[in-house]
C-alpha cells in the first residue's frame, strides 16, 4: 500500500488532498499544529494525525523516518502574503526552512530504505514577485516582493537543489486557488462571504484593497490534482500550476454579488487602504503548458463556477445558521 505524509493536511489543499488519497486507499499520514481546525470541517477517519509545528525541524525528521513515506506533499506553511509582512521570521522559518528540514529527511529515508521517496512542493505564484513577462512560466526570473515570496523562492531554489542531489522533487508552482475551504482571511472568500450576508440581510458594506489587482484563480481540488501527478509521474521537474486567464478583483466582486442575486455591487462596496497591500504585484497569470502536455493536467472548473460554488455555500451556511 502506498503510504502518503502530508503537511498542513487540515488547510483547504491538504483536506482536498486527504479526501482525494484516502478515496484511492492510499495510507495518509498528516501533520497538523496543536488545535488546528480543519477546513472543510474534518478530515477522513483513516488519516493518520501527528501534531508537529514544521519549526520543530527536529520532530519533523523523526516522524518523516518513523512513517517512511513513498510520497510526501508540502503544503504546510504560512499561506498569506498579509500575515507573512506582519511575521517574516516566522514566514521563512516555515515555509522555508520547514520545506528543506522536510526534503532532508525524505532524502534520508531515500538512502536508508534505497526506494525511491517522491516529493512535492506547494511553490507559488508569488516568487515570481512583480513579473518580467506575461504570463509566467518555469523559467520566468524569481524575484519575489513579499517575505511569502522570498520564503517560497528559497525553498523552491532548495526543491531544484534537492532534485540534482537525487530526490524525486517536483515543484509546483500553484497560483491562486479557491475553495468553500478558504477561510474568510483571504480576499475571494471575504467577498462571497459578505455577498452572501448582504443579500440575506439586505444590507451593510463590503470593505475592499485594490480592486484593480489582476489574479488567476482557478479550482483547489484541480490544483490538488496537479500535485498528485507531479509527484507520480517519473520525472519530477518543476510546474506551473494556473489557468492562463487573469480576472480583476472587481470581476469577482461584480459575479459574486449577481450570484447572490444583486446585480449593482458598487453600492455595497468601499475601497478601504487598510486592506491595499504594501507591494501589490499587479498581474499575475501563468502559463500551464508545460503541466498540461507532461502530466496532462487541465482546469475543470471555470471563473464563473468557482464563485458560484463559493457563494452557493457561504448562503446554504446562512441558511442553517438562521434555522438554527
Ligand atoms: P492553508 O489553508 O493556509 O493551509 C496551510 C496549512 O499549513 C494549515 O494547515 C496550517 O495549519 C499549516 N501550518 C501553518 N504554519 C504551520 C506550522 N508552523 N506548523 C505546522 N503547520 C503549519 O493553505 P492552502 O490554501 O491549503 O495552500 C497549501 C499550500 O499551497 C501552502 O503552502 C500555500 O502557501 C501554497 N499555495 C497556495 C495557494 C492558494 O491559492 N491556495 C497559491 C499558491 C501556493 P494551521 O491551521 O494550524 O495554521
């Protein structure tokens, strides 16, 4: 049976990624902080839980020998830009360094048991920074604007180093992905959660950033997907992970409140400069051709539908709550 470790498997990836394995019969292993909640609300009764802070790189190389894994899936980290400005140290002790404690001890397993360990980084969009071409690709030039980026680039960098010493590492260079799972710290969400509330109470305001940002949003459980056949497939390599198609903030708002059912947003939404980032990069979109025509990944599920998705949820949680 093919034993999976995953981090951070109570975030919106890491609770797709468990539902998705235990359906195949993979063993999962997670590793979860103390108290940590689960998005999506809980996870299969199957998945093996270790409480471990990924700082704790000690913890993380024991458990990593004592499970063995034949795959293992990154995605612990700080996963907000917002949060990594507020708490760099934290930011590049997880998610970068957390990442090399964790490819040092698959690597280590890897000689100790002479099989092969595959392992996938959740890399992101973000290392990237402020693009010098639209859209990106694997060799688009790394230079990240936020302690997030910087984090991600390093252990990214460390990902390609850990390759040419023999391990199986892909990375996967994810841009935005939204679920319900989301919590409501990130801005898609916010916006169909307050789209939702508005239109069930009939009023109240929305405060937003810059709703000029340009993102490429595509579907969690897809971005989950190109995971799990990067870290199958025989050549681990790295991966953009994206949709090809940039949409505005504004895009979102505008079919997230026509999805509640108000169809003039403008008077529901203030611009608040509190929420404007320190450094916004202003397009990102990437360029999946090579995920496609290597591990013939491909989006399933459209702008439009993710939103209605999120919405459909967020006013279905609205209505058990007032039923309550
Ligand atoms: P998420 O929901 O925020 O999940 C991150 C997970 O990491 C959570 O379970 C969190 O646990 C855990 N974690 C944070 N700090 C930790 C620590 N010190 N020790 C142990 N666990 C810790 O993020 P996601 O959306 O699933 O994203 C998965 C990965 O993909 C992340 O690495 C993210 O940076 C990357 N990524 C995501 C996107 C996206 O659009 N979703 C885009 C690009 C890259 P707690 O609940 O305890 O905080």
């Amino acid at each position: 049976m093919t034993v999976a470790l995953v981090t951070g498997i109570t975030g919106q990836d890491g609770s797709y990624l468990a539902d998705r394995l235990t359906r195949e019969g993979v063993e999962v292993h997670g590793f979860a902080r103390e108290g940590a909640t689960v998005a999506g609300s809980s996870l299969p009764a199957a998945v093996h839980v270790h409480q471990v802070d990924l700082r704790d790189h000690a913890r993380v190389g024991s458990l990593v020998a004592e499970i063995a894994p034949d795959e293992v899936y990154n995605l612990g980290g700080i996963s907000s830009v917002a949060y990594s400005w507020a708490h760099p140290a934290e930011t590049g002790l997880v998610s970068g360094i957390g990442a090399v404690a964790l490819f040092e001890a698959a690597h280590a397993v890897q000689e100790a048991t002479g099989r092969r360990v595959r392992v996938v980084q959740a890399s992101s969009a973000e290392i990237f920074g402020t693009p010098d071409r639209t859209p990106q690709d694997e060799g688009t030039a790394i230079r990240p604007t936020s302690p997030y980026g910087a984090a991600k680039a390093y252990a990214h960098q460390m990902a390609g180093i850990y390759r040419s010493r023999g391990l199986d590492v892909s990375s996967c260079v994810l841009y935005n992905h939204e679920s319900p799972r989301r919590p409501e710290t990130f801005v898609t969400r916010k916006i169909t959660a307050g789209a939702a509330r508005i239109a069930t109470d009939g009023g109240g305001v929305l405060a937003l950033g810059n709703l000029d940002a340009r993102r490429d949003w595509g579907w969690a459980p897809d971005y989950v997907d190109a995971m799990v056949r990067a870290a199958r497939h025989t050549e681990p390599d790295d991966f953009v992970v994206a949709t090809g198609v940039a949409h505005s903030v504004e895009d979102f708002v505008r079919l997230a409140f026509s999805a509640a059912g108000i169809e003039d947003w403008s008077k529901h939404v203030e611009i608040d400069p509190r929420f404007v980032r320190p450094v916004d990069t202003a397009v990102q979109v990437g360029d999946a051709a090579r995920a496609r025509a290597v591990l013939g990944w491909a989006p399933t599920v459209t702008f439009e539908e993710i939103i209605e998705k999120m919405v459909e949820n967020d006013l279905e949680q609205i209505h058990r709550e007032v039923a309550r």
